[in-house]
C-alpha cells in the first residue's frame, strides 16, 4: 500500500514571500501521479497541481510550482509571492496507476501572515 | 457552472438515529467517491462507485452503506451513527478510472453526532 507523509502539521509565510511545503512517498510502482491539493476554511477542496511521474519536468501553474524527486519519493510544492487567500490546509496525495485509488497525506496547514 | 454539491453543509444527528448525506453532480463524470475526514486528519476512502458497480474499502466498517441511483446522485448511510462518525463527509468524482486526472470534491457534509 502507498503512503504519503507530510512533515510539517503547520507553517507560516509573510505575504508576498516564498514557502516550501515538502511531501514524501512511499511506493512500488513505477508510474504513478501526484497531487497538491489546497482545502480552504470550509470550503471545498481544489487541485493546484499535478505531477505524471514519468515526466522529469516539474509541473508549474502560475504562482505554484513542485520539485519532484522520484529518486527520493519527495514531492514538495513551492509557493511563490503568498497571497492572504494561500490560507489553507494543502494535501500531498498519491495516485496509483490504475488510478483506482487517491490517497492523501494527513495535510498542512499553511497562514499566510499580512 | 458544472460542479458536486453536497446537502446538507451541516448535519446534526442522534446517536444511534440513521442519517443520509446526498452527493449530486452535473458533470456527467462516472465514478463517484466518498471520504471521511476527522478534524486535521487527512480525507479517508470509504467506496466508491464506477458507474454502479460498487466498491467498498477494506476497512470501512459495516455501519456505512451507498446508494447510486443513478449517474447524477450518490447517497451516503449511516445505519446507527457513533460519536466516533462525526466528521467531514466528502463526496469527490472523476470523468473515469484510469485517468489520473484528479478529483473534483464538492463542499463536504460535516456530521455531528449528540
């Protein structure tokens, strides 16, 4: 069974600033994809970006971007000029290649701090 | 706007006393998923539905039953709630297995059990 471990239960950044949150895995497979997903005060939960894991190049979306290091199983998501409306609770999560299955890390929680 | 919404937000309910939470979507996707998650815990499967073949996870208990009727709606059962079921219901769908395109979450149903 996949696992997905996210390290740091909560962080902080000033607006405007840089911040890394790290993502690690633990699989078998070969080909898999991964996900950032940002959950804000009730509300629903939205994909940032995804990774395919036989693609070197990290994915990036605007303001987001991973560095991915299948190597290492890590999967860190870094998020560029933080914005106030970055407050949430962001999920790490694996998909296997079946894609039967999604599993999540158990979050961060990131405050974006005026 | 396509989307998955989920009624009620908010869910009171006795211990012991059966509660159903409804999932509906318009974007024709054809598996449905639910998850439970506790407070600051990371969104755990119960089942899921592709198209109306059911699939229940391993570990869910007994206590917990779905319901398709049909593509748009997916009903969640509780037989006999326990203060341990309080917790955020998520309803999430996919356009298809296999795909790895990520899931589309409504807002979630949050379950207080008394």
């Amino acid at each position: 069974a996949q696992t997905v471990t996210q390290s740091q239960p909560e962080m902080s950044v000033q607006e405007a600033e840089t911040v890394t949150l790290s993502c690690t895995y633990d699989t078998s497979e070969s080909n898999y994809y991964l996900f950032w997903y940002k959950q804000p005060p009730s509300r629903q939960m939205i994909l940032v970006i995804r990774q395919e894991a036989y693609k070197q190049q990290n994915a990036t979306e605007n303001r987001f971007s991973v560095n991915f290091q299948k190597a290492a199983k890590s999967f860190s998501l870094k998020i560029s000029d933080s914005q106030l409306g970055d407050t949430a609770m962001y999920f790490c999560a694996f998909m296997n290649n079946a894609g039967n299955m999604l599993t999540f890390g158990g979050g961060t929680r990131l405050m974006v701090k005026p | 706007d396509a989307m998955v919404i989920q009624n009620p937000r908010y869910q009171v309910t006795q211990f012991g006393k059966p509660v159903t939470l409804s999932c509906s979507q318009t974007l024709n996707h054809n598996v449905m998923y639910w998850y439970q998650q506790k407070s600051s815990q990371a969104p755990k499967l119960l089942f899921h539905y592709y198209d109306k073949d059911f699939n229940n996870e391993a570990d869910t208990p007994d206590n917990f039953q779905s319901r398709r009727p049909n593509t748009s709606f997916c009903f969640l059962d509780i037989r006999s709630p326990g203060l341990g079921d309080a917790a955020m219901y998520l309803c999430a769908t996919s356009r298809d297995r296999g795909l790895q395109e990520g899931y589309t979450f409504g807002s979630g149903t949050r379950l207080t059990v008394v």
